[in-house]
C-alpha cells in the first residue's frame, strides 16, 4: 500500500520552520512531504522530505541540496550573486527577483462545472480571495441536472457584484466554455475548473505571462498537484507533468519551438484547469470546438485542440509557471479509470480534428505517425517501474485513443443534427415573424 505525501509550500524569503505532519482520520502515517519552493512567490522547483527529517535545519538542508542549482540559477537570470546556504531566518528579498506585472487589465474568468457544488463553492472562495483587480467571474452551469448549484451559488456570491452564473443547457465542457466568453467582457479570459485551489497571485501570473512576448495569445500555468491521499491520486501525479516545471517556456512556430519532434501537436503546452487567452484570438480561432471536450462522446480533448490551433495560427503560447493552481486529482481508483479513457480519447479526438481542419496540420500529422505509435506504446514509462501504482490504466489510456477519432466523427455527426433541429425550432415574434432560437455555428471550430 503507498503511503501518503503531505503537500506544502516554502517561501524561501520567510522563516523557515518546521513541518508539521497532522494526524489523519484515517490512521495512516505520511511517507513523505513534497513543497512547492519559491523565491518572492515565483516557484523554483519542489522539495522532497522524508517524515524523520521535518524538522526546520532539515528541510532547509534538503531545499538546499535539492535546489541549489535553480535558486543560484534564478538569481544569475537576474544579476543577482550567488549564495551558498539557506539562512534559516529566510533570505533577504531582492527588488530584482519581485518580478513586478508592469499592468492589471481587467480578466474574466470562466468556470464551468457540472453537478459539483460543494467543489465548486471551494473553488470560488479561493477566487473570491484573489490579490487581483479588477476581475469578474462568470460560472457556467452545464446541463444541470438539479438546482442545486445554483442555489449554492445563489446562497454564497448571489450579491457579489464580480460573480456571475448562467446556465447553459447544452452539454459539453466546449459549449459552456462558449458560452462564458458570449457573457464575459473583459479582453482577457482566464479559464479554470471547479476542482482546482487557485493560487492567491494566480492572476498575476497570467498578466506576467502575456508580458513575456510580442503577440501572445494565450498564457498556461503550473497545475500542481492539491492532494496526495490516495493510490489514484499518486497515479495521476506521476502520469501527468502538469506542475513538474518550473521555468518559463515560450512557444511559436519559429524561434521558440519546442524539442519534441511531434511539436506542435503534443501537449507540451500546459493544462485546460489554468490557462487564459486574448479575446481577439478567441474570436479568430473561432472558440471551442463544441465536438470536444467533456461532456462529449469524445470526453476531453479541448484544451489541446485550441492550444494547437493557437500556435498553427502564428500567434505565441507562453507557459507561466507563477499562475499557480493546485489540482484535486480523482481520489477513487474507478474515477481514474473513467478518467484514463477519456484522456486518451480526448487527444486523440484534439488530432482527428486538427487533421480534418488543418491543411498544414494534416500533412504534419500524418508524417509524423510513426513517431507518434512509439510515443504511445511507450506512455506508461513513468509508472512501470513503481510496483505499488495500479497497473491497467495504460491500457485504458491506449483504448481510449484508438476510440477518439471515430467519437469525434460520431460527435460531430450529433452536434451537426442537434444544431440543425435547434435552427428549425423556431418562434413568431410579435409581428408573426418566425425567427431562429439561436443562429447555426461550424461544429468544426465552435462558435462565439
């Protein structure tokens, strides 16, 4: 049975103290901490602690042996000497390590969630608590199947003038995406998801990220992981590389390319729970392929889809590491198996559609199938050599993506029929004039 690891942060500017391991209600013992380190709020790296070794000399030993290199490297980025230990009262703060956002636009942010109000309700206190303005929040009810979050909502934020919701009766994590940037106004939409913990300088992070280039589109942040309870938990930990990075990356299609040779069409690019874009290039990819996605046939696939599409547009992509949010994985090993398949549909799907959308695109991917078979054959790579993960969920991953392109094809067939019915239920307006309930959009890019 693998044991639990305590998550935790260390702000090296700050005393550092000791870590305390609390008792768990469910009788077992911590086998390890794990601590998002940073210098002035922007993350250098993580520590890990064995639980003998939590004491304040300890963990700033270990900080040091661990993450030496990058503080010292960090520095030198920004003229600053180097050190050779951690002072347990906390190093000084330094103005050129602030990295100061030189503006604050206003953001709308856009969370869609679906039957999880208590989660939900988690998510929006943390936002609620930002050390951000101005910024407005519109939550998208998806195809409820109650009241209950609305009335949730309604109870906790229904006279906070920042937050809004709408529901949108159609299903699909891509359709609530669109319909959130319809009701949202700001220039910048920043979207996450109800089962994240934002960071209080989330925000921040996303305005430092546009800042970093010349016609950036979009911004993706760390996703680090929240909890690490339970085996699927410390599955998907490993499995993903979400939050594993540290250093600022610029991509594009010339000058910042990525190393992978599938680039662009691999998701190097970040996670669909923290990222945010400019609305004119939301306009100009034309939103969210509403084939994709949650709540889809194809059951995700939407974040690496306009991700793609964002570089294939010319535009650059900056991964912001300080927008910060943690992640609460799926705690139930029968969640993450859901969970696997749908992963790998969703990709798979994502591609399927660049091809059928993409001329560039299509001729990339097809050149590069050969490399793409041996990357996937080899996808479990960073969890076969841990015995005590459960095994099986590759193979559910691998499934998944041999189902992708054809939901996506079947997906689209049904977006195509649904949106066809809703344009011919039509009304008479007051002068007998029989109208559309709402205008036709190309399934293929989705619609704003």
């Amino acid at each position: 049975m693998t044991t639990p690891i305590l998550v935790g942060d260390l702000e090296l500017t700050q005393p550092i103290s000791d870590v305390e391991l609390p008792p768990r209600d469910d009788g077992m013992q911590y086998g390890g901490v794990r601590l998002l380190v940073r210098m002035q709020g922007m993350p250098v790296g993580y520590v890990s602690i064995l639980p003998d070794e939590v004491d304040a000399t300890s963990v700033a030993r270990a900080a040091w042996q661990q993450l030496s290199s990058s503080i010292n490297q960090r520095r030198s980025q920004h003229g600053l000497p180097p050190i050779t230990k951690l002072p347990l009262a906390g190093m000084p703060a330094e103005t050129e390590l602030a990295e100061e956002v030189n503006g604050r636009p206003a953001i709308s942010i856009v969370l869609c969630t679906r039957d999880r109000p208590e989660s939900l309700i988690v998510t929006l206190r943390g936002i609620a608590t930002l050390r951000y303005t101005p910024f407005e929040i519109v939550v998208v009810d998806n195809a409820p199947s109650t009241d209950m979050t609305r009335a949730a909502f309604e109870a906790e934020f229904g006279n906070d003038p920042r937050f809004r919701y709408v529901c949108e009766p159609r299903p699909g994590s891509s359709c609530a995406k669109n319909r959130g940037i319809a009701e949202s106004t700001a220039d910048i939409v920043a979207f996450t998801d109800d089962d994240v913990r934002v960071d209080q300088w989330w925000l921040d992070g996303i305005v430092r990220g546009f800042e970093q280039a010349d016609d950036v589109a979009c911004v993706t942040g760390l996703v680090r992981t929240a909890v690490l309870d339970t085996v699927a938990q410390l599955y998907f930990d490993v499995r993903q590389d979400w939050g594993s990075s540290c250093e600022r990356r610029i991509f594009d299609l010339v000058e910042h390319r990525h190393d992978s040779p599938l680039y662009p069409y691999s998701n190097v690019f970040g996670a669909g729970a923290n990222f945010a874009m400019k609305r004119t290039a939301l306009e100009q990819l034309g939103g969210f392929d509403e084939a994709l996605g949650a709540g889809t046939l194809c059951g995700g696939g939407e974040d690496l889809d306009v991700f793609v599409r964002t570089v294939l547009a010319g535009h650059r992509l900056v991964y912001e590491p300080s927008a910060i949010v943690s992640h609460v994985h799926r705690a139930e090993l029968s969640d993450l198996e859901k969970q696997m398949g749908t992963y790998g549909s969703g990709a798979t799907a994502a591609l399927t559609a660049l091809v059928l959308r993409n001329r560039r695109a299509r001729y990339e991917l097809l050149s590069k199938l050969i490399i793409g078979a041996v990357r996937i054959l080899a996808i479990g790579k960073r969890t076969k050599d841990q015995p005590t993960l459960p095994s099986g969920l590759v193979g559910k991953e691998l499934r998944g993506m041999t189902r992708g392109p054809w939901l996506y094809l079947k997906a689209r067939h049904k977006l195509r029929r649904s949106e066809y019915r809703l344009a011919e239920s039509s009304v008479e307006d007051q002068h007998g004039v029989r109208t559309s309930s709402w205008r036709r959009s190309d399934p293929g890019k989705g619609h704003i």
